[in-house]
C-alpha cells in the first residue's frame, strides 16, 4: 500500500468520528466509539508502523531545528505518520472537550463549531474551547 493510500484511509477514519462528534454526540455509536477510543487507536497504530519504518529506512530524526524538521519531513513515510499523529491527536482534544461537557453542558449548537475548528485548526479550537469552558465555569460558580 502506498503512503497516498494510507493517507486517504486514515483521512476516511477520521472524518466519519468528527461527524459523529458534532452532530451526534450523544448517540449510543458516538459514545462508545469515544469510550473506546476506537479512532484514535487506530490511527496510533497506523502511527506507530509509519514511525518504525521511518525509524529503521528514513532520514535520521532530527527535531533540533526547523531545517532538521523539514528535511525530515521530505521523506514522504515521516510525513505520513505525522499528518497521522495530527489526526489522532485532534481527535482526542475533540472527544476530551466533549466529555469536558457533560458537566459544562454547553448547548451542541455552540460546541459544533468549536469542534469543527478543532478539526480543521487544532489548537484554534482547544482555544476556543478552553475560553468558553472558563466563562461557563465561572457563571455556573456565580449561580
């Protein structure tokens, strides 16, 4: 299998979970696939083969300089997992702010943009998230 083609399938892995995330969060599938942390397992270890393979035929990994990074990231292998890890990890922060919110209770209308940001920007949506979560605990230690 290529390394195009394992990018389009852990692509196609990720994309249905975020939907389910934001538009069904509480459906009985979304929350078990959450509890398990299906998904993101998966992806780890799509993760740990790409890494391992980069480890023993890629460059060296070097992470001491942005040049070092970039150079690293030529080769197509060292990419891919990290693309991976992107995915993996954005999907945890999404899922972790979800359960953040069954005591929070912010209504779905407002968490599903804030879960798309997540999707799409990452850490804008972690941002976007942990403002809103301090607002609300706020006003709910006011009540």
């Amino acid at each position: 299998m290529t390394a195009s083609e394992v990018f389009s399938i852990a692509n196609f892995m990720a994309m249905p979970m975020w939907v389910l995330m934001i538009f069904l969060p509480k459906w009985k599938v979304t929350s078990w696939l959450m509890k398990f942390k299906v998904i993101p397992l998966l992806l780890a270890i799509v993760y740990a083969i790409y890494i391992v393979i980069t480890l023993l035929e890629g460059p060296a990994m070097n992470f001491g300089s942005l040049e070092a990074v970039m150079e690293l990231f030529k080769d197509e292998r060292a990419l891919l997992a990290g693309w991976v890890h992107y995915l993996a990890f954005d999907l945890l922060v999404g899922m972790w702010m979800l359960d953040q919110n069954k005591k929070l209770g912010i209504h779905q209308i407002i968490m599903a943009p804030i879960l798309l940001a997540t999707f799409m920007l990452g850490p804008v949506g972690f941002i976007l998230f942990m403002a809103l979560r301090a607002v609300k605990k706020q006003s709910n230690e006011e009540s």
